[in-house]
C-alpha cells in the first residue's frame, strides 16, 4: 500500500486499485505497492478473494517507459516485477483481475499472473513491447503460451497488435466479459470463484504442447520481411519457442536475457524516442493547454481527388458530417467511386463492417457547389498545386464562410500567409497538409502563418488527434518541414546518378538503410510530372549558376512520368515491379557527358551519407529558423510522413547516433567538393557539433526554457 496503491475490503473481498496516472504504469512504487497488498490481503482471515483494478481510464499500461533510459544509463537497476507476479500467483486466496482500457506490456504479465481475469467490452489486451524495441520481459512470452497458446502468443509478442475484448475471451486470455460496472462485476465473480483451487497460470502447460514448429519458422520470415532491421520480433519468436522446450523458470530466465539485448539496443532506444516524440509534438510552448479550441462538429473539403477523397475519409472515419465538392459531375462521381472502393476494401479485410461503412458513407455529402458550406465548422482546400487557383478558392470561401469556421489548404508546398492575403480573416487560414494515401498516412502537417490565431492552432492540433492522425506545428516556409529538408534529399539521389552511380543502387543503398522505398523509386511513385510542374512553379525563386539535377526534367520532357505512365528512373511491368532501364541508364550517360560531369564509381556509404547529410543539414536550418519547434518534430515528420524507419529514430536522432560532429566534417567535406550554395552547414550544426551535443540535448535545453 502508497499512494499509487490501494488496498480496501468490500466485506469478504479485498480490492486493490492502482491509481497511478495517467495510464497506471508500473513505476517505482507500484510493483512493491501490489506485492504489500496481496501479502495483507492473503494474511486477511476474513478474505476469500482479491480484485485487482486500476483507477482512471486504464487498467494498466505497462512498465514505465521512462525509467528504461536510466536504466541503459546505469542511473536505476532493473525495476524487478518477478517477486510481485510470484506472490500473486502464489496468493492462499484467489486473485481476479479487472480490466477495462488497456492491460499493455506488464499490464498483461500483471493480469496474467493471477487466477482468473474479467474484462469490460471495449478494453484490450496486448504485448506491445516490439513497437520499443523491446520484448516482454515479465514472463508474458512463458504465461501468455499458456493462456492464449502458442501460436497467438507468437504473434501477440512478436507484431504487438492488441487483441479486443471478445477475441480475449475466445482465446482463454480472460474468463469473462462483464457488461455493466466493472468493479461490481469482478467482485461477483470473485465470490463465485472463491474457494475453488487456484489454477496458477505457470503451471498450465496443455496448450504448449500442441505448438506446430512451422509456426516459428514463417513468423520469422514475416518479422524479417515486415521488421526489417529490427531485432525485438525475433527475440519475442525465440523467447515464446523458449517456452515450448524449457520449464518456466528456465524460460523465463532466457526471456530475461533477450529482453536485456533488446534493451540495450540502439533501436530500442530509437523506437522509444519516437515514442515519446509522438507525445511531445502535441505540446506548443506558446499555445497554453487551456487555449479555447473551436468545436468542430461539421467540415467541407473542396475537392475529390486523390487527397480531397482521402481527407473526407478521415472526416467521416472520424464520424464528422462532411461536404465534398468538385467542379464537375465526372470529377465529383470518380471521387465518390474511389471513395467508396477504399470502404470496401477496408470491409473485405475484416477493418470494420458493412453497417459501418454505409454510415461513414451517409456522412459524406458530395455536391457540386457551396450550399452549405456556410454552416460549416471548417473547410479544407484540396485542389490542385498552383497559387492563382488557391486563392481565388479562398477568396470564394472566404464571402461565404461564417466568422467561426476555420481554413486550411492542404498545399504541399506554398506559402500560406499568400494564400491567406486572398481573405479578410488571415487569422483564420492554416495549412493542414496530409500526405498520400491521406485516409491512411498518419501525418497532418499543421502549418501556422503569421496572422494564424492561437485558437485555431490549437483547434487544428486537437483535431489531428480526432482524425487519428500524429499532428505537427511547423513554421511557414517553402516546403514547410518535410517537403523542404526532402529537396535537397532528392537533389543528391539524382546528382549521385549524374555522377555515376546506377538508379537500382541508389534505389537499393537507401532501401537497406531502411526506408520505405529509395529516393527514386519514391519520385516515380509520386510522379516526376507533379515535381517538374513545382519546379516550373518556383523557376523564378532558382538561383542562377546553381546545379539542378538534370534527368528528372529529360524524362518528363519524354513523357515518361514514372509508375503512371509505366516508365520514369525505371522501367515497370504490369504488376508494377520495378525494371532496370537501359534507355535512362543511357540517358544519364549523355545527360552527364553534356554536363561535363565525369562519372566514377560510388561506394553505398557515399550514397548515404550524400543523401541523409543534406536532408540532415536542411533539417538543422529549419530548425535553427525555428520552422520546426524541435528537432523530434522533425523526426516524427519523417517517421510518419516519409517512409524514415522508426528504428533508426528519425534523421535528427539518426544524426545523433552518428556524431554531429562527423556529420558536420562530412557536409565540411561536400561543401568543398559541390559547393556552399549546395551544401553551406547550418549554423545549429555547427554550434552543437563544436560544443560537443546534440539534437536531442538541444531538444531538452529548449522544453527546460520553456516549462
Ligand atoms: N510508461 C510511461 N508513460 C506512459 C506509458 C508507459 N507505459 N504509456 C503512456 N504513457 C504516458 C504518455 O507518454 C503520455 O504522457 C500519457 O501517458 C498519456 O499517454 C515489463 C517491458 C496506453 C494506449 O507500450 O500505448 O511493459 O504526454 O497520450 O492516447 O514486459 O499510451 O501526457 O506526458 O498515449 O490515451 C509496454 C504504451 C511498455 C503501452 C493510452 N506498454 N502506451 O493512449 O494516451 S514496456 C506500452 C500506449 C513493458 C514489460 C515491458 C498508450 C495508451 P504525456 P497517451 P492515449
């Protein structure tokens, strides 16, 4: 018993509720609290059985995720959870846990240690440890075999997804959904169960024997096809087998050194950063949590193309009654067509069920003009890439909208304090960029201009949230986060072919750094045609004598697209796969040759280092000019916008790991060869470099200044 912790009896039940906001995690206190109770309540004549609960929204959400970064820096030992589980599953009286919200990580290790588990309909259970970087590592990959069997245990460990409460119930998880109040509920069946022998979930060794060895092997193969570059679902597979060769204690013993590998992981500590980071992003230094937000309760979206489609998705997903307009009836009906394919899809594979769908479908209103749309909480501009038609949109919107509604452009690149000289209400214009598929990309780019009122920040960072997506305040600027550190990104993917190295390497080098997809496998998927229209649009803003990658304009200028048009960087077959192509091979051959460019082999940590320092670098001035608020905005922009692997943290992260210090010689090092106008360091870089730190310390030193 402390204060996280309390014990009290309802007659001849002892309950003990966790009440260690906001999420009931298992920091230091809470497992000793747990232990004090169960031994009191054990020694309790006049208790029968014991039910365990947490106060708040959750049951329990896991061990302390903070506490692992002191740990790793040998601040804190391990906090030791086997002594509490033991002495609850060794308990003279029954323990029932309650569980409603989430019982994460050592949440489920915690409920299953004791005897029975009861459940509320909307709660959920999982492992969650892989999305750390971790394992579990409080003898859930030996209890949950035993519950759930092997081979959901496999993937429950090894994958992380949470498993609803229904499906709990079906697997042997927990023992009962109780409908109603759960407290109430638990202490019924902890009556009903009293007196009845307590099956300690160790020693329940039926399902582990009917384990079938293929099951390893194919989640191996899809960890290693899915995880790439992640050690912690493969510990997670061997650590479950462990359980169907050893005894408990030994297997519980072999989980404990896998966990501590993981732990100590570079990617752990990568994946746990962006854990936080996702948290962290929500906080503005100058927006106070209280800032009033408008009630968003009805949107319209102009435009049903690919994004205008996407967006009204998310409004609807959201259960947010949303108008969508287009220009044309042709238009209107492809939107609403594509729309309604991507619903069915999600039905085919299970996401959600018809009935759903019909109603996301009724929210969705499409029309050809603005009727309405002056009744409308906030409206989000989706047309096409150019500033004379955003304008004149907004300036429509602007005479009809009421003084309350909000409006955001979801333009890529252009500048949204321009765009918001074409209203009377710039206060009320803001960039809400989401990024392709837009139904389904989890990053909202929230860009803020000059005359853009707190309110509707905080409005627009709320509502991020309630579309399910990770929202992210950045500065005004061309290209604003993401799409401004990616030029420079791709600038060197495409002078690195110039300079003699092939698509497929350059393609592949930065695959297997771990991204999603290469640099030039991304241009083609997005279309080379969409960047030369911008690179026309910004002509202008070039300066002149400056190098521009060369080959991207030829094959735009030969029709050739990319995937759209079946050939751009590579050739594609009819399932899309990408082809070496010798017509480009030799296109950049006479490309470089006009140049005058000589081309020499390039070796893959070039290619990287090229590729991830100027997308680094642009990073560090950005957020030097103070367009990203952190550099963990920067990292969370990238891991949920751009394909960045989340194992590797983010670039800014990335850069840490690294060395700001190498990063810097090496920009140092290009500066020289290419030229300052390509490569001049960022003064931010340079500083912390000299100084010895970092992103991340730099990250801290400003939430300390502004706390
Ligand atoms: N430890 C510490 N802080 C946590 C936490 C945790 N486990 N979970 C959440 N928080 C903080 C979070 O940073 C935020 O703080 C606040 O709580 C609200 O969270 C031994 C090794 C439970 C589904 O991976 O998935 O157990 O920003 O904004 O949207 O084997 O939090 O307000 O300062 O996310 O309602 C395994 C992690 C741990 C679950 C709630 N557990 N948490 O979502 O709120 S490893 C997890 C979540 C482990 C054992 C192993 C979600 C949630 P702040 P939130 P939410």
């Amino acid at each position: 018993m402390n204060d996280s912790v309390k014990l009290a009896r309802r007659e001849d039940i002892a309950v003990i509720t966790i009440d260690n906001p906001p999420v009931n995690a298992l920091s230091p206190g809470v497992p000793e609290g747990i232990l004090a109770s169960v031994k009191a309540a054990s020694e309790d004549p006049a208790v029968k059985a014991v039910v365990l609960i947490g106060a708040g929204s959750t049951f329990i959400a896991g061990a302390d995720i903070r506490e692992f970064g002191k740990m790793t820096a040998g601040e804190r030992p391990r906090i030791a959870l086997y002594p509490m589980l033991l002495a609850i599953e060794d308990s003279a009286k029954p323990v029932v846990m309650a569980i409603h919200g989430q019982a994460f990580g050592g949440g489920l290790e915690v409920a299953m240690a004791g005897h029975y588990r009861v459940i509320v309909p909307g709660a959920q259970v999982g492992q969650p440890e892989v999305k750390l970087g971790l394992i579990p590592g409080a003898g859930g990959t030996q209890r949950l075999p035993r519950l759930a069997g092997v081979a959901k245990a496999v993937e429950m460990c090894a994958f992380g997804e949470p498993v609803a409460a229904q499906e709990a119930l079906a697997l042997g998880i927990v023992d009962r959904v109780i409908e109603g109040d759960l407290l109430n509920g638990a202490i019924a069946f902890a009556r009903e169960i009293a007196g009845r022998p307590a099956r300690k979930t160790r020693e329940r060794d039926e399902k582990l024997g009917q384990a079938d060895p293929a099951v390893f092997a194919s989640a191996r193969d899809t960890a290693r096809k899915t995880r790439r570059g992640q050690p912690a679902p493969l510990a997670a597979i061997d650590a479950v087998e462990a359980a169907t060769r050893l005894s408990f204690e030994e297997g519980c013993q072999e989980e404990a050194r896998l966990f501590h590998e993981c732990l100590f992981s570079i990617q752990s500590k990568a994946l746990i950063y962006a854990f936080f980071g996702e948290r962290t992003v929500s906080k503005i230094p100058d927006i106070p949590k209280d800032t009033k937000a408008y009630d968003i309760r009805s949107a319209a979206v102009i435009g049903a193309g690919t994004m205008g489609g996407g967006i009204t998705m998310n409004y609807a997903n959201a259960g947010i009654p949303v108008r969508v307009k287009e220009t044309s009836q042709d238009a209107l009906d492809r939107g609403i067509a594509t729309i309604r394919k991507n619903y069915a899809a999600s039905v085919q594979k299970g996401r959600f069920s018809q009935a759903a769908m019909d109603e996301r479908m009724a929210l969705i209103r499409p029309q050809l003009n603005y009727d309405g749309f002056d009744q409308a909480d906030i409206i989000v501009e989706a047309v096409f890439e150019g500033m004379a038609l955003k304008k004149q949109v907004f300036a429509e919107i602007d005479a009809i909208a009421k003084s309350s509604c909000i409006l955001a452009s979801n333009t890529s690149t252009l500048d949204i304090d321009e765009i918001a000289s074409a209203t009377k209400r710039p206060q009320m214009v803001i960039g809400h960029h989401f990024f392709s598929p837009a139904n389904v990309m989890r990053l909202l780019e929230v860009v803020r201009g000059k005359a853009t009122s707190k309110e509707v920040i905080a409005t627009s960072m709320a509502l991020g949230k309630r579309l399910k997506k990770v929202a992210v305040l950045a500065g005004n600027c061309r290209g604003f986060i993401g799409n401004r550190m990616l030029a420079p990104y791709f600038r060197e993917a495409q002078f690195l072919i110039e300079e003699g190295a092939s698509v497929e390497s350059v393609n592949r080098t930065l695959y297997d750094f771990g991204w999603a997809m290469g640099p030039l496998a991304v241009s083609d998927l997005a279309g080379l045609d969409v960047g030369w229209r911008i690179r026309k649009e910004f002509q202008h803003l070039e300066k002149p004598g400056v190098r521009v990658p060369l080959v991207a304009d030829r094959l735009c200028e030969m029709g050739r697209f990319g995937q759209k048009t079946g050939r751009g960087f590579s050739r594609y077959d009819e399932n899309r796969r990408p082809l070496p192509d010798p017509e480009t091979a030799a296109l950049i051959d006479e490309v470089a040759r006009e140049a005058g460019i000589h081309r020499r082999p390039i070796a893959p940590e070039e290619i990287v280092d090229r590729c991830l320092f100027a997308l680094i670098n642009e990073g560090a001035w950005l957020l030097g000019e103070g367009i990203a608020l952190r550099a963990v905005d920067i990292d969370v922009v990238y891991v949920n916008g751009y394909g960045f692997p989340a194992w590797r943290g983010g670039p800014m992260f990335y850069a840490d790991t690294v060395g700001l210090d190498k990063v810097l010689a090496r920009v140092e090092e290009f500066e020289a060869r290419h030229g300052s106008d390509l490569w001049s360091p960022a003064p931010l870089l340079q500083q912390l470099a000299r100084a010895g730190q970092t992103f991340a310390g730099y990250d801290k030193r400003g939430i300390e200044a502004s706390a």
